[in-house]
C-alpha cells in the first residue's frame, strides 16, 4: 500500500485567476455601498441635528415627520445648471 498525499494545485494559474476575481468582486461591491451611502441619505451631523430639534415629540410618528421637514428645510440649495 503506497499512499501518496499530493497537496500541491495541479493548476496554479487557475487558484491566482480566482483569487484575482474574488478581489475584484470584494472591491466592487465595497466601492458599490460607499457610493450608496454617499449618494443617499443625509450625512449623520444633520441626522443628529434633526433628532436633537425634534426631541419634544412625544410619538415616533410625529418625530419622524419632524425630522423628515427638518432635514428637507435644512437641505442645502443646488445650483440650477444651463444646457
């Protein structure tokens, strides 16, 4: 009985191409929820400012819009472009 235990890859190129395309994978989906956090949402100071101005309601309901009209009042303005 000679068992012979063979670890070694019998295609080393093919184990790089995968670790090449998982690290692009990773990488695009990490760029992909940065540009969703940056593109939606409002930064977390005017979050926290809008909870802080609206602390005297009592429901969620209520705090929530609150801080919905906060937030679009506070909104800064955007400069109309010409075409």
């Amino acid at each position: 009985m000679n068992a012979k235990l063979n670890f070694a890859s019998p295609m080393p190129t093919l184990t790089v191409a995968t670790a090449a395309l998982a690290t692009v994978i990773a990488t695009s989906i990490l760029w992909a929820v940065v540009i969703l956090f940056q593109s939606r949402g409002a930064p977390m100071e005017r979050i926290a400012a809008a909870e802080r101005a609206c602390a005297q309601h009592a429901y969620p309901s209520e705090r929530a819009a609150c801080m919905n009209e906060w937030l679009a009042a506070s909104k800064p303005g955007t400069i109309a472009r010409r075409e």
